[in-house]
C-alpha cells in the first residue's frame, strides 16, 4: 500500500511516515498541495493523507485535482481546526465527497482505521 | 260796504301790530289805466282788495273781467253779495265777465308759452266786446293766469305774458290788476325774478303786511323791521349754506369711508336683495358692481343653509357678530368670510341689513395648515418640545408624554431639566449656548430621565426657532427613544464578541492541534522504539518543543484574561527601557537608530506586567517593520486625555520608519488572529494590547503610511494617570479621529 502524506508541518508529517512505514505502508511526505499532486501522477499512491489549511493550494483543492486522474484512490482529510468545515461544505456542495479525520488523533487509531479497505459504492 | 270787509281781514302774529281797521288807501284807482301787480300772502287779503277793486268798478257802472281761480271766482263773488251787491245782473248784462284761469289759459298756451295771435284775439276781442256792451264803458280786469304758470314752474312764459297783457292795456285802456302768491317767490334768487315782475307792471303793490299799515310812520318802522329781517334772514341763509356744505362734505367723506373702507360691506333688503355694496366687498368676490346689487345675496353663498340661517336671524332682528360662511367668488373659488351683521329698523320696518364681510380665507388655510403640522407633531411617535431660551418648556406633544411619563401640563411651564439626569445637568447650558448661536444639534445620544426615575438612551436633535425677522425665540427638540435600539447594539455587540471568542477558539484549534498531533505521533513513535535510547530522546526533545508552541499560545491568549496582580504606580519610561534591554541585541544587528524623548512625571497606575507586554509588542512589531534598518523614535511625556474631560496621564509614542501598514490591513490589524507575519506572527498581539489599553481606561491610535523609503507607523497610547477600577468593567476611550490627506488614523472599535 503506497500512502502520500500531505502537511506544512514537517514534525507531522515526518512522524506520520515514519509510523505508517512501521505498519508495513510504503510511505511518502510532501508539503503542499502542489507537491503532492505531482507525486501522485508518478506513483499512483493508494492512499492520501492531507491537511486541510495549508499555504497554497489547500488540502480540499488538492484532493479534487487528485481524485480526477485517481479515481480509486483513498484521499483522507486530516484537519485540526473548525475553519476547513467550511471547506468542506463547499466541496459538498461542489459534488466532492471525503473522508475526514480530526487532529489531534492517536496512531493506533489512524492505523486502525487505514487498515479496512475503503467503504466505496460503485455505481 | 267797503268798511264791511275789513273785519275779515285775516293777518297773523307779526302782523297784528301793524293791522288796523282802516282800510288800506293804495289800492290803484279803478278809473286809471294801468297793470297792478298785488302780492300777497292770505287768500282773505287778496280777496278783500279785489272785491274792492271789482266792487268799486261795478259800482262806477265799468266792466270787469276777471280771469282766476274757481276758488277765488267763488269768493269774490260771495264777497261782492256780502257787500249788498248782486253779481248776477251785472254777469247776466255782459258787465261783469267771470273766466277760468286754467282753462282761458289753454286757449292760446303753445308748447308751454304763449301765443301772441292767439292771445291778443281771444283777450282783445274779450275787452272790445266787454268795453262796447250795451254803451262804451271803461274796463277794469283782474287775471290769475301769469301767477298760475309761476305755480307750474314756468316764470319765464308767466312775464311773457305779463308783457302782452302790457300791449293790450297799452291798446284798449283798461286797468288790469294781477296778484301773485308771496310764496311764489320764496327761494333764493327768486329776488331777480320779482324785479322782472315789478318792472312789467305799473303800481306794484306790496303784501298785506306793509300794504295794510295805515301811516308813514307805522310804515317806515315796518320798513326798518323788515330790514333786519332781512340781514337776519341774509344771515340764516350764509349760516344755512355753510351748514349745508359741511353737511355735504360730511356725508361725501362718509360715502368716501364707507366706499373705499378695506372691509367688505353691504346692505341687504328684507327679502334679500343686496342693495348696495362697497369696493371691498366687490374686490373680494370679483364682480361689478351690477353684477352684484339687485341679486340675491344667497346666489353668493357657497352653503345656502347658512345664508338662510342668516336672512331668518336678521329677519328677527337678531345682530350676528362673526358668522363664519363660504362665499363663491366670480372665477368659481370660495372664500371663507365672517360676517357682522345687524339691521336698520325704521318704526318697526326692517329697512335694510348692515353687513360686514371680512375675508378670512388666509387666516382659515393657515390655521388648517397650523392644524395639520399640529396633528403630526401630535401623533409622531418622537417627542417634540419646544422651549423658550432659558429652557423653559412651551410645548410637549403626546410622543414627549409617552417617552418621558410626564402630562402636557405637569412639565410646560417648567424647565427642560427635570427630564436631565443630575449628572449631564451641565448639557442644558451648552446647548442652549449652542441654539443661541444659531447652531443645530443632530443627533446628539445622551440620557434622559422619565418620570418614574429611569433613565433612556435618547437621540436629540435640536434647532433654533426664529420669528419672521429671523430673531431666535425658542429652541425646538426632538428626541428619540433609542434605549431598545441601545439594547440591540448590545446585544449585537455580545453577539460579536461570542463570534470572536468563537474564531479564538478556532484559532486556538488550530494553533494547538497541531502540535498536540505532533507530540501524539511523538509519544507514539518514542514508545514504539523504546529499546533505541537516542531516538527515544529525539522524539521526547521534539515533543517538549511542541508543547512549548502550546503553552506559548495558551499565555498569549487565556494568560492575559487570568491576570490577576494588583495595579501599581509604574514609570512608564523605565518600564520602556526595560523592554528595549530585551531588544537591544536585535536592534543593534538591524542598525536601529533609537531615539528617546522621555518627559518628566510619567508614572501610571497600571498592571505592570500588562503594559511591559504591551510596550513590548509594539516595539517587536517595530523592529519587524525595519529588517534594514531606520529610526525608532520613543516619546513618553505627561498628558491629557484628548476625548475625556482632559483627564491627565502618559502619553507613549512608538515611531518607526518602516515599512508601515497597508489600508486594506489597517481595518483589521486589532482582530484578533490576523498577521502579516506569516511564519512568526500569531495574530494576536494588537488585538491583546488594544483590549489590555481599554482595560485600563486609556486608548490607543496608530498612524501609518505604508511605503519603503518614506513609510512609517506612529503608535500613540494614553494611560490615565489615576489608573482605573479594574475591578469594574472598564469604558474604553476612543480618541477622535484625525484625517489628513496622505494620513490614515485608525481608531479601534471600542466596546461601552
């Protein structure tokens, strides 16, 4: 399983690779939206993890470029203030669906909840 | 026979001092030929003389004629029997010829004068006839005829005829004897025409009253006598004239006051017809005068129920003061008129009205006009007062009732100031200096006390009231009860800051999230690799470090409201150099020229360590703005207050020549979260220090111009000298704004 991990935060984003590669993940990091979307085209990741507020392109913008060209692709939202709700609102309203997951959250649990495979309908 | 006559001789008053039995002696003789005129003033003379006359020529054997009235024909010949004589022979033998006056006259009257050919015929052939009946005999005649057309106002035909009566006498030699009526003869300038009498006739015999005195004495008394009546009557006459013409000028200065008088006035018969009316009323309805006399006064009214009210009330001799009525003018309009009315009565007749029409038309649409500004000062839901210029209230509509509790009549009459609360009582004289100096007041929020003692937050808005000349003579006020307004403000105020406190508390999500995620991963990852000591140790060190960034932002937000050390007296100055030691590293590596200028007596009560943050963020942001380098100029001198009654206190100014705040940054630089410092900033270091001036009763302006080379920004605080009850909520100052045009003064919103 290949995960991108999107944040601003280098600690974050540093110790989330370094815990999901723990877990068997083959995983990467970036720190931007821009950055992230290029490296999607070039390892067509499984999963993606992003924050949401972040310099540039935000996470919202970056998971809806993504999810054109990687349709089955797992993109998570990982924020950890109440403003992206509202981004999130208007991406629902846009027609874009994610998966959202609040910081602070304890590894186990982001482990655990990587480790189903994803819930999705197809039409 | 002839001394029978005198008793009947009839003279009044006057005259009986004269009178006398003896019968008068200048009678013409009968045998003469001749034209006698007699005047006289009683029937019974002229009859006694001409019974003579005709007796004596009757008794000589002569013939008369005599031409007069039926009347005086009557008595002469009831005299002529008196005297023992018998008419009738000498009427039956052509002697004694008896013809009518009037009639005799027709027979040779053309067109009012008489006529020559006609005359001399009938009368000619009379006298030829008369005078050869039987034998020739002499003739005597008496005629009325001349003194008939005086009667009948033709003096000028009655001495033409005298005149051929003249040629007639000349032709046939008779005696012709002819009397006229004294009072023929009354009026003025009648003088002239009874010499052109006399002057036809040959003896002019005077009227029984000089005629009938018996000597020359008696006689030239009477002559005295009536020269004095004569210059008495001379005298009446001018008296008279005078009177006469003063009367004239009088009832023409009359006609003149009635005709020209600026009210309208008229008179109106019993049955209604307008008999007469003068300019103004004519003026006032726009007819002429033929328009309007001889109409009905009703086709002038606009209601004809009153006009018949009027007539009814007039007919019962009623007198109407003040009647108010429409009258219809001639162009179609109305005109509200009040009539005084009341009638002439002449023994009980009602002869005519006298009306006055007053025009009341402008009075009438002022007082409407007054009426309808009345009625909305009246039902405005704003209390309008007006006042006299020492406050004392004049008028108090139902708005001013309803806002303040007090009645009409409990507070006009009284000063404005009961409504004052004790503390703003100095207000009422500034704004009356104010309305004094012809200024407005607009919308001036200030509190107002009702009647029941609570206090409201009203909006006035005064203004001056002139009278024509322009003179100011009152003060006019509205005011608006703004209390529910007040308690929206703040509820919207409450609502906003529940708003921040919400975008704090996403802030502060966000700020402390993130490294509560990084410290989580960190234990993880610690515990994960337990047994590898210096990995261990890197991730704990990394992990305080994140919980630094978290206590960091937990002091700077909730620290500031858990402040709880007791003010003090603090010298500003010092505490300034404090905070610049702390600086001092950075501000010599950047090259920062600082610059003091630190006054005497700056000391505050202030929490001191709330102010060292405060005068520390400001310098930070300072130093920041100068990455290359520039002046800071520190100013710290005693004050005061620019806004609050001059209170004194410690003005500290913080200028640098920075890179300065850009406008569209400038509205929102006390926000709090919001930075232009992206990596380091937080956000929330003006928002603290405004909150932490107003806590402390001062304020706090900026001035900025943003630019590289000639940019800048001046923070300038004030702090009361006396510090303020912190315990209270504190009332934040703001400080009027200046505006100049290369300038921007932001000054905080401050809460109350």
């Amino acid at each position: 399983m290949r995960v991108i991990v999107v944040d601003d935060e280098p600690v974050i984003a540093d110790t989330l690779v370094d815990i999901l590669t723990g877990e068997g993940y083959e995983a990467f990091t970036v720190a931007n939206g821009h950055a992230a979307i290029h490296w999607a085209r070039m390892i067509l990741p499984d999963i993606i993890i992003t924050d949401v507020i972040m310099p540039g392109m935000n996470g919202i913008e970056t998971a809806t470029v993504i999810k054109q060209f990687l349709p089955d692709c797992r993109i998570i939202l990982f924020s950890g203030q109440a403003a992206s709700i509202d981004l999130l609102e208007k991406a629902r309203a846009d027609g874009h669906e994610f998966e959202v997951l609040a910081k602070p959250i304890r590894p186990s649990e982001l482990v655990l909840t990587l480790r189903p495979p994803p819930q999705r309908a197809y039409a | 026979m002839i001394g029978s006559l005198e008793g009947e001789v009839q003279v009044s008053n006057t005259r009986d001092r004269v009178a006398s039995s003896v019968p008068p002696t200048n009678w013409p003789d009968s045998s003469s030929t001749g034209h006698s005129v007699q005047f006289y003033e009683d029937d019974s003379f002229l009859l006694d003389g001409l019974g003579r006359f005709i007796g004596a020529a009757l008794g000589a054997g002569d013939a008369a004629i005599v031409i007069a009235t039926k009347a005086h024909r009557d008595a002469l010949v009831q005299r002529l029997k008196e005297c023992g004589m018998d008419p009738s022979l000498g009427l039956m033998l052509g002697r004694f010829i008896l013809l009518d006056a009037a009639e005799t006259l027709s027979k040779f009257m053309v067109d009012g004068w008489p006529d020559e050919s006609r005359f001399t015929q009938l009368i000619g052939d009379l006298l030829t006839a008369t005078a050869t009946q039987g034998k020739k005999r002499r003739v005597v005649a008496f005629g009325e005829m001349v003194a008939l057309l005086w009667q009948q106002g033709n003096p000028e035909a009655s001495i033409r005829l005298e005149q051929l009566w003249n040629d007639l006498v000349r032709m046939h030699s008779f005696h012709l004897y002819c009397a006229y009526p004294i009072n023929c003869f009354s009026q003025e300038g009648d003088d002239e025409l009874v010499q052109r009498v006399c002057a036809e006739h040959s003896h002019v015999l005077p009227a029984e009253s000089y005629t009938s005195l018996v000597n020359e004495e008696e006689r030239l008394r009477a002559v005295a006598f009536l020269q004095q009546k004569a210059q008495a009557l001379v005298t009446e006459i001018q008296d008279r004239k005078k009177a006469q013409s003063d009367l004239r000028l009088r009832e023409a200065e009359l006609v003149d006051f009635l005709e020209n008088a600026v009210i309208g006035m008229h008179w109106v018969s019993a049955d209604g017809t307008i008999l007469w009316a003068n300019r103004a009323e004519l003026d006032m309805l726009g007819y002429s005068r033929d328009e309007y006399i001889g109409h009905h006064i009703s086709e002038f009214h606009a209601d004809k129920a009153v006009i018949e009210d009027i007539l009814q009330r007039l007919g019962r001799h009623e007198e109407l003061h003040g009647y108010e009525s429409r009258m219809l003018r001639k162009d179609g309009s109305t005109r509200y008129v009040r009539i005084h009315s009341n009638v002439l009565v002449h023994n009980g007749r009602f002869v005519h009205t006298r009306c006055f029409t007053v025009d009341i038309t402008e009075h009438k649409q002022a007082e409407e006009v007054r009426a309808r500004l009345a009625a909305i000062v009246q039902c405005s839901d704003d209390a309008i007062v007006s006042k006299d210029l020492n406050g004392i209230v004049t008028s108090w509509n139902a708005g001013a009732e309803r806002i303040f509790g007090y009645k009409s009549e409990e507070i006009v009459g009284k000063s404005i100031t009961m409504i004052i609360p004790p503390e703003l009582q100095d207000q009422e004289p500034l704004i009356l200096a104010k309305i004094r100096r012809n200024e407005r007041i607009e919308h001036f929020e200030t509190v107002r006390l009702t009647k029941a003692g609570q206090r409201i937050d009203v909006s006035l808005t005064v203004s001056p009231v002139k009278d024509e000349r322009g003179a100011i003579i009152g003060v006019a006020k509205i005011a608006r009860d703004i209390s529910e307004h007040k308690k929206m403000e703040q509820a919207l105020r409450t609502t906003e800051k529940l708003a921040s406190v919400g975008r704090l508390a996403a802030s502060v999500a966000h700020e402390i999230n993130n490294p509560l995620e990084a410290v989580t991963n960190l234990l993880f990852l610690a515990k994960r690799d337990i047994s590898d000591r210096s990995k261990v140790e890197q991730r704990l060190d990394q992990a305080n470090q994140e919980l630094d960034r978290v206590t960091h932002i937990a002091t700077q937000t909730l620290g500031f409201y858990r402040e709880t050390s007791s003010a003090s007296t603090v010298d500003l100055a010092k505490t300034l150099e404090g905070v610049l030691g702390l600086y001092a590293r950075k501000i010599s590596s950047r090259g920062i020229n600082v610059i003091k200028e630190y006054g005497r007596k700056t000391e505050a009560k202030v929490l001191a360590g709330e102010i060292r943050q405060v005068l520390a963020n400001l310098i930070a942001n300072s130093i920041d703005a100068m990455p290359n380098g520039g002046s800071l100029r520190l100013r710290v001198s005693n004050s005061r207050s620019r806004n609050n009654g001059n209170q004194p206190g410690v003005r500290v100014i913080i200028a640098d020549t920075g890179s300065g705040i850009r406008p569209e940054s400038m509205k929102k630089i006390f926000e709090p979260f919001f930075t232009t410092k992206k990596d380091t900033g937080t956000g929330l270091g003006l928002w603290i220090t405004r909150a932490i001036i107003e806590k402390h009763g001062g304020s706090i302006r900026v001035h900025s111009k943003p630019g590289i080379s000639q940019g800048g920004t001046v923070f300038s605080i004030f702090l009361p000298e006396a510090g303020c009850d912190f315990d209270k909520t504190a009332t934040p100052q703001t400080e009027p704004a200046e505006r100049q045009d290369n300038q921007l003064w932001l000054v905080p919103k401050t809460e109350k």
